[in-house]
C-alpha cells in the first residue's frame, strides 16, 4: 500500500503546460513516468489536420510513453467551458464532430479511456432539454468508446470552479453514468472520481469510495486547497488511494495537479523516482 503502490499517469494539460504540447510527453518520460492523460488538446477544434494528430501520436509514440486517458472536444478549457455535449447549437454539433476523431485517435495508441465532460448550463435554454441532448451525445460516445474498447469516463467538477457545471457531486455524476448504461445496455459508462473537485465541493470522501468505487473508470487527484501537488494541502491522498484499492480500485491514478511556482519536471518531489513507473500489476 502506498503511493508506491499506485500506478499513475501524468495529465499533460495541467502539468507540463510550460513547453510545447508536442513536448510534454518526452518530459513526463525524462521524469519518469511510462503513462499521460490529455484534454482534448485543440481547443478551437474538434476535427484537427490529419497531420496534427500524426504529430501528437509520434510524440507520445517517441516519448515511449502510453496514453492512458483522453478527453472529447471540451470547448475552451482551459477557459470558460466545461464540455461541448449538452451545449446546444454549434457546440452540440462540435462535440459530435469529434466523437470519431477522438476515438479514433484514442484507438491508434491504445489508449481505453475517454472522458465526456458534461458542459455547462446556458442561460436562456432549458436545463431538461439540455440533459436530453446530453443523454443523445452521450450515447454516440458511448459507442464509439464500445467499438474501440474503451470506457466512457463521465466527470464531476467543482461548483466554486466551474458554478455553471451541473454535475458537482458524484451522486450527480454517477446518475447520468446510469442513465447512459441503461440507454446503450453496454455497461462502459463509469464516473471519473477526481478527489480534488470532489473535495472542493465538500463531499465526504470514504464515503464516496465506499459507495461507488465499484462504478468508478478513473481516478484523478489534486490536493485541496490550491489543485497543487500530494503535500501541498491538507488532503490524505495516500490514505485515501489505500482505500480506493482496497475497495476494489485497481486502475490508474490520474496527476492533474498544478505544478505551483516551479517547474514542471520538479513537482513530484513527492514521489520517488522508482514508484514513477507504476506498480506491476
Ligand atoms: O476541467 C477540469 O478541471 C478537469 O478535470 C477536466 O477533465
């Protein structure tokens, strides 16, 4: 047990955002890592140059590093937008532009994961006919994650970040996880339980592994208050990754913390350099 025990994966939209994108991979590897997450890196675009994503796959490819997690087309995040799917208009239509590309995408490096951020509320439209539409996109993913083998990761934010986000606690999220399987009957829809934005919203978190570790496709963590790195804040996130496993949680720890006043390459002071690479299991 421990955090020797995990098996981790470096989110290269949150770490390592000082160098170019094409970059990232090649440092997470030089730090020691074997595994890295994305957003969905185009931020204007859910169907980018064929030769923008042959350039992101040699790199990763290059690097010698698996990705292990990839989010659809999100609109701008970083930015004022927390997912594309249940925005209705263009955004709707955006994020189905992308389904296909991001799995493909996905499929072409193995990768088995890929997240739906749920987007935000908009004034002026109804939140019912947002959540049908939702539910329409959702299943599309769904899907297309079926045919690539992959799971379909739906993610709860936190409300002091993200006020317009309606998924902001894992009940919330876990509910339209349901929804999903229910509607497709492929039972690959599962809640991305990220510690930091659950915690931002209060949650009590034994409580929340101990109910849904079961439902649950990934794991990210920060440390609350600040998203910094384990250590920086007051969260017991070796305690509560120990729990996680011994509930039943066997995948990937996602870092999707912020670096702080340093760089990159120097935030994981508080992970020895031999438990980079993940346990073997
Ligand atoms: O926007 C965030 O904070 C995320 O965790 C996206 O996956």
């Amino acid at each position: 047990m421990g955090f020797a025990d995990q098996r981790f994966t470096v989110n290269l939209s949150i770490l390592f955002t000082e160098l170019p994108l094409l970059e990232r991979p090649a440092a997470a590897a030089e730090a020691g890592f074997g595994a890295v997450e994305l957003w969905w890196p185009w931020v204007d675009s859910p169907e980018p140059a064929q030769s923008e994503l042959d350039a992101l796959r040699t790199a990763i490819e290059d690097a010698g590093v698996r990705l292990t997690g990839l989010n659809f087309y999100a609109g701008r995040l970083p930015g004022p937008d927390r997912g594309a799917l249940s925005v209705p208009g263009e955004e709707s239509a955006r994020f189905r532009a992308n389904v296909e590309v991001a799995a493909g995408f996905a499929e072409s490096l193995g990768c088995r994961a890929l997240n739906a951020l749920y987007g935000n509320r908009v004034d002026g439209a109804d939140p019912a006919e947002q959540d049908a539409l939702a539910l329409e996109n959702l299943v599309l993913a769904a899907r297309a994650a079926d045919r690539i083998g992959a799971v379909l990761l739906i993610e709860a934010l936190n409300q002091p970040e993200s006020p317009h986000y309606p998924l902001v606690s894992a009940p919330a999220a876990v509910g339209v996880v349901d929804r999903v399987n229910a509607a497709t009957g492929l039972d690959n829809a599962r809640f991305l339980m990220d510690l930091y934005h659950l915690a931002m919203n209060g949650e009590d978190l034994p409580a929340v592994i101990d109910r849904h570790a079961g439902r649950t496709g990934h794991v990210q963590i920060a440390d609350s208050p600040g998203r910094g790195a384990p250590g920086t804040g007051s969260l017991p996130l070796e305690e509560l990754l120990d729990r996680l496993r011994k509930a039943g949680y066997d995948g990937r720890v996602g870092l999707e913390y912020k670096p702080g006043d340093r760089p990159s390459a120097e935030a994981f002071d508080w992970l020895p350099r031999e438990a980079r690479r993940g346990a073997s299991r």
